[in-house]
C-alpha cells in the first residue's frame, strides 16, 4: 500500500508569498495536521542537524520556525534538538553560529543526550546491534517531528531521515567509556574494531584535522591515536585517501544497522507521533557534520512531508537520481549526465542499501503517492 509524500518544489515564478518555499511550507505542515499526532502541553522533539565549523548548508532557522510555531498552534511545547557530534559546549556553539538559537528558532535549543553526550536509555536493536542507546530527550519525547537536510554521506551514500534519527537519534558517548554503547557501533559493526595500516601513511593529516574529540594525535613526525578518547566515528576513515584507516564492520553492515537503529528509535514512540520534513536544497555530497560543504551537486529540488519515514526517504532519493547534475561539482568531476544515479555514482556507495533496509523491517513503505502543493492555501 501506498504512503502519502506531499511536495512543494523550490522553484518560484510569481511574486506572492504564498508561492514562495516558505509559504508552501506552511501548507505542508497544514497538510500533515498536526493536531491529529500531538496533543496539547506534548513536548516535541524537532530533531534537525546543528552542522559543523566550516559546513553551512544545514536547514535554515526560518524554516525550523515555522515547523516551531505549527507545533505550537495546536498546543504541542517543541524543543530543537540533536545529539553531541563534537564536545556539547562547542556543538551549541556551532548550532549558534548556524544560526540556530532560542530567538531564531522561537524554542528551547538543546542537545538530546545531555551537554556531555552520556544521557541515553538502551534500547533493543537488531541482530547486527543488539542494543543501542537513544538520546533521553528524545526517547523521552511523546511525539517528535524529524527534519532533515539531505545530502550525501561518504559512508552511507545519502543521508536522509533514516540517518537523521540513527546516527543523530543516539547518544555520542556512554558514560562507561564503552563506545559499542554508543554511535561509535553503528561505525564499527559487530566485534569489529577501527583498523589502521600505518605502513600506508602519507601524514596528509586529514585524519588530524577532521576528529572531533582530539584522539588522532601528532607529534610533528608520526601520527598516533588516544584509543581511550576516540569515539568510532569514523571520520577519520572516511577522509584518509590511502586507506589506512578501515571504520572495522562492512558497508553491508553498517547500511543494515542503519535501519535498525532508526527502528530503535521510533519504537519509543507511540504509532504515529513522528512526523518527516526532508528539505532537497543545497544537495552536497558529504554529510553536515565535515568541516566545509562542497558545492551542491543537483540544482534545488523542493520541501517533502510525510508521516511515513521510508516513503519519504524513497521519495527524496528518487528525485536526486532523476535530476540533472549540476556543473563545478563533484557530479560533473565524475561525469556523470542526467539519468544516472547521481550520489551513488558520485560517492561509489548507494544509500538505495538502507532503505531498503528499513523498508524491510517494516518502518514503512517504497511505494508513495507525491501529492504536489503548488501554493498556500493549495487544498
């Protein structure tokens, strides 16, 4: 059975406010009816990405707006939120410079798993997982809307809403010092470790520059790694161009625990309290949390709303895979055309892994219907 996408597209060809991106997005929120998912006095997990020093692309404080003052309009008590990406004082700091603050975003603004990261409940996952802990404010939230910017991701292919609330829906740390406890396990699947080859250095110090915690040390000659202080994010893994440092797992691993750490996450939740925003703007290929922001690699596709995560994520794929790459980008470097599949030929990784993933542990449908809203007040 089918799932309902709502869509309003970027493109905007007459002078009235009610054709603009923001204006439909207010009737995309219309639409989605939030009276009938939360209740009046429900705190509401707005669960968006902060960004990073050096990345600038996230979703803009305006639109987070207006997805705050929708939930307030039938009485709900909304919260910005998302989880410890770098050291909390410094990530707040980062979401303040995005532009993403009480008095821009009209809400508290904090971060789910406490401003050290360790604030998280266990919950049970799936067979790759086991157990993974959500963040407390959001498994501690009755309702919660997921707002994404998409975009590549260098080891998962895209990040959409499914990586919205799997990586960013638990806790960066756990307070044992155990990383399988927290986001470091959907890095490192399984009993598998961080793997380095040394002997295959070429002190680029890529990996230096971009650890979030200051685990990747250097001494002016060698590089060498605090293994008490690194997290398993993988960053490190991602951006060194000889292969010499392997996240530990496999690709086909971490895509599966993907879903299912997006299936322990909605499953503290009652049937029906989430709802999705996937913003298709400024699609670059790396993920928000890396230090810059390439160049996008389509031209802006428009705003989804749906209450079905996998519809949604299938819907925001497909109309990057369909859409013309753009030039002076990382899919015209590749050259790819019109037809291909533009991040899975660009990144050599298809998200297409996890949602099928997901889709296969019932979090939702691949079938949808994208219903068009052309204007406000578009009924």
């Amino acid at each position: 059975m089918s799932s309902i996408v709502y869509f309003a597209s970027a493109r905007a060809t007459r002078w009235d406010y009610k054709y603009s991106l923001i204006g439909k997005l207010e009737e995309l929120i219309k639409r989605l009816d939030f009276s009938q998912r939360i209740a009046a006095d429900e705190y509401v997990a707005v669960k968006t990405h902060f960004g990073s020093q050096g990345g600038h692309r996230i979703v803009r404080p305006i639109f987070l707006r207006k997805i705050v003052e929708g939930v307030k309009a039938v009485g709900g008590k909304p919260f910005v939120t998302d989880t410890t990406r770098i050291m909390g004082w410094d990530y707040l700091e980062v979401a303040n410079q995005e532009g993403i603050n009480p008095m821009s975003v009209g809400a508290p603004v904090l971060l789910a798993d406490g401003l050290f990261g360790y604030d998280s409940m266990p919950v049970q996952a799936g067979p790759i997982l086991g157990q993974i802990n959500v963040a407390s404010a959001i498994y501690d939230a009755p309702a919660m809307v997921v707002v994404t910017h998409c975009k590549g991701h260098i080891q998962s292919g895209f990040g959409g809403a499914i990586k919205n609330i799997a990586m960013g829906g638990v806790s960066g740390r756990h307070r044992s010092g155990d990383w399988k406890q927290a986001r470091g396990h959907l890095h490192a699947t399984g009993e598998m470790d961080m793997v380095r080859h040394l002997e295959l250095c070429t002190l680029c110090l890529q990996c230096y520059h971009v650890c979030p915690t200051g685990a990747v040390l250097f001494d002016g000659e060698n590089i060498s790694f605090d293994e008490d202080n690194c997290w398993r994010c993988g960053r490190c893994a991602r951006v060194c161009p000889e292969g010499a440092i392997e996240p530990g797992g496999t690709r086909e691993n971490f895509q599966r625990a993907l879903a299912e750490a997006a299936q322990a996450v909605l499953s503290t939740f009652e049937p029906g309290k989430v709802l999705y925003f996937s913003f298709v703007l400024e699609v670059q290929p790396e993920c928000d949390c890396m230090p810059l922001a390439d160049t996008p690699v389509v031209q802006d596709q428009g705003i989804l709303a749906s209450a079905d995560i996998v519809a949604i994520e299938q819907a925001a794929y497909d109309l990057i895979n369909k859409a013309a790459p753009l030039p002076q980008s990382l899919a015209a470097d590749k050259g790819l055309r019109q037809g291909d599949r533009i991040l899975a030929e660009a990144l050599g990784v298809d998200g297409q892994e996890h949602i099928d993933a997901a889709a296969e542990l019932g979090l939702g449908s691949q079938e949808y219907e994208l219903v068009e809203v052309k204007e406000k007040g578009d009924s």
